[in-house]
C-alpha cells in the first residue's frame, strides 16, 4: 500500500514538474503581452495543404478532417429542401424547382473544381460561423481562388457577412462582369 501510494506521489511530481516547465516555456517564449497556453490534443491539420474530400453545395465543402467549410463571401441557390430554398423562393419568385436546378448547376461547377483536390484555407475574422463550420476562402494548389473562380464563372451570389469582408470588392466585381456577360447562372 506505501509502495503504490509513493509511485502515485512520484507520478503526481513528474506530472506537475513537466506543467511548469511547459508554463514557464510558453512565458519565456511570449515575453511581454498576453500569455497563451494549450495542450495540444489529437492531430493538427495543415490548412495549408488539405484534401476537399467532398462537396456538399455550391459553397460548402467537407475536408478530409470531417470538417465542413462555407466558403467566405458567396451564396448558391439551394440544391437540398431547406427553409432557406422557401425563402429564396419568395424572395425571388422564382419556383422551387428552378431554383434546385440552379443549385445543382452550382454544385456541379464547385465539384469539378475542387473535390479530391488539395487546397489551402485562408480565414477572415471569424474562423466558424453559428452552425460551427469553418468559414474560409479557398485556393487550389495552382493559385486558383476557388471562391473568385465560382463567382467570375457565375455560378454565385455575393453574401457579404461582416466583419468577413477582406475580398468583398473584388468579388462585387466578378459578379457584375459575370451578370453582364451572361456567364453560369445568368444564361
């Protein structure tokens, strides 16, 4: 009983020893300022180098890491029934069956372009949104940007959400020459 009660004295002190040691680590390294310290858990996920494992909608991919990410700054028409694709409906009066079509069109588009590719994340000023997906901006390994890319190819709406605003602009321009030369969706 003394020996395991010992082992389990010597185990508690190696565990304490190896947290401050790692404390006073983090503080020599973050000098003055805010103090951040975490224990990492599981695999990190180079979001630098990722797989697009499938693509659920025009603007939503899932990650070889079973995380799904919004694309930053566009909206496709609903492929899927949703209180979204009623609303679109009244919002646009369009029937719910033109709008699926247009949806999977989108679909289509965005799934060419990039599932079982490799691509990089770039995040704005929110990393998630409400439904806890990654909100991103996407480039392909060749630079392509894959959310420039499906607006300039009009397969988009802008949805701009701020404080994600970084490329609004440039994407309100892609749109306009996309609308004005009947490209994707506004055949």
């Amino acid at each position: 009983m003394a020996r395991r009660q010992a082992k389990k004295s010597k185990l508690f002190l190696v565990f304490l020893s190896l947290l401050i040691a790692g404390i006073s680590y983090a503080v020599a390294q973050q000098g003055e300022g805010e103090l951040r310290f975490s224990f990492p858990f599981g695999k990190k996920y180079d979001y630098n180098d990722i797989l697009v494992r499938r693509v659920v909608d025009g603007d939503t991919l899932v990650l070889e890491t079973g995380e799904r990410v919004r694309l930053i700054g566009i909206d496709t028409p609903e492929m899927h029934e949703s209180n979204k694709l009623y609303r679109d409906a009244q919002r646009t009066k369009q029937d719910i069956k033109t709008i699926q079509e247009l949806g999977r069109q989108s679909y289509l588009f965005t799934k060419n372009l990039v599932e079982g590719k490799r691509v990089r994340l770039e995040f704005d000023v929110e990393k998630y949104d409400k439904y806890k997906r990654l909100l991103a901006y996407v480039f392909l390994a060749d630079g392509t940007f894959v959310n420039a890319e499906i607006v300039r190819q009009g397969y988009a709406n802008l949805l701009t959400i701020p404080p994600n605003v970084k490329y609004s602009a440039f994407f309100l321009k892609l749109y306009q020459e996309a609308r004005q030369n009947r490209r994707g969706l506004w055949k």
